[in-house]
C-alpha cells in the first residue's frame, strides 16, 4: 500500500510537474480542495535541483541465491523503507542511504546478470542483479534471512524490485535446470 502512494505521488504530485485533475485522490486531497501549491516554497533552482539528483544515485548489490528450489529473502524492518515486504538481500555498492536501509557490502560478488533502475523517496537506484550461490556465513547470521520456496513468491508481500527480480529468478531456473537435467535445486 506505501509502495502504491509513493507510485501515485510520483506520477501525479511531483513538484516540477502536478497533474491534480487526473490524481485518483483528488477527492481527500486538502492541497487540492484549497487550490494551493504545496511547493511553491520548495522548487530549488534546476542547477541545484541536477546537482542534489546527481548525489542520489546509489548502486545497490541484489543478491539472488537460490537452492533446492528455495530463494533466500529478508524481510524489510520496521522503520526502514517497504518495512514488512520481502526482498533478496540487498548490499551497497556504491553511494549513500540512511543507515538502517541497507548495509555497504563486505564480500566478492559474482558479475552482474542485469542492471535494473528504480527509485524510492530521492534516491535513484541502479540495481545489479547478482545471481551467487551463497552468501558469506556471517554476513548471513546477522539479518534474518529466510529461505523461501520459490512457488510461495506469489503470496508474499515483495518488494516491486523483486517482483522486477522474479522474472530473471525463473530465467536462471530454466537455465539451470537445462544445464544439469539430473541435478534438483
């Protein structure tokens, strides 16, 4: 549901670019009803505005480890962004977050399978979608990472990176699977 108003506000309310007549909740919007610009106090010049964007970029590790048919996930904190969704663990590459979002990675990594864009507040994120077998044993004993079967993604709350993930998940099982025909994951 926050991942859904954060979609909505940065569709429709954005403080370059509003569009309040097309907003669906136009109706229980107070900005709206009062005909005031909530950013007119907000709008940095565009040089600061490119230069502050610039800093937001993060590259951020999304680990895909799979075995026997299971995918090891975490469950985002309270207090932390999608708190209560699930998402493959998550490590920063390079760049700065808040402390409690995602912790700098600490080991080697695989080569990246794909890149993959996405945004949350005012940070612009380029995913790289590492496919590893396994994470370091310490690394893993200090978040509470699960391991999951793959056919219960669907009835998890995931993040929508995950969701995004989920298609190179099962591309990387078919694969597998073509590769080593007596092995079981």
């Amino acid at each position: 549901m926050h991942e859904s108003l954060m979609d909505v506000g940065r569709v429709f309310c954005q403080a370059r670019k509003r569009d309040c007549l097309q907003c669906p909740l136009k109706k229980g919007c107070r900005p709206f009803a009062i005909q005031k610009d909530l950013f007119q106090d907000a709008k940095p010049p565009k040089s600061a505005s490119a230069k502050k964007n610039q800093e937001q970029i993060v590259e951020l590790a999304r680990i895909v480890c799979i075995k026997n048919k299971k995918i090891l996930l975490v469950q985002r904190e309270t207090g932390q962004w999608l708190s209560g969704q699930w998402e493959v663990p998550t490590f920063v590459i390079k760049g700065i977050v808040p402390d409690n979002q995602y912790p700098p990675i600490t080991f080697q990594l695989e080569k990246t399978a794909k890149k993959i864009s996405s945004t949350i507040t005012k940070y612009q994120f380029q995913n790289h979608i590492i496919l590893q077998k396994s994470l370091p044993s310490k690394i893993a004993l200090k978040k509470f990472y699960k391991w999951i079967e793959i056919s219960q993604l669907a009835q998890l709350p995931l993040t929508s990176i995950t969701h995004k993930i989920e298609k190179e998940i099962k591309s990387f099982l078919k694969n597998q699977e073509a590769h080593k025909p007596d092995s079981v994951l």
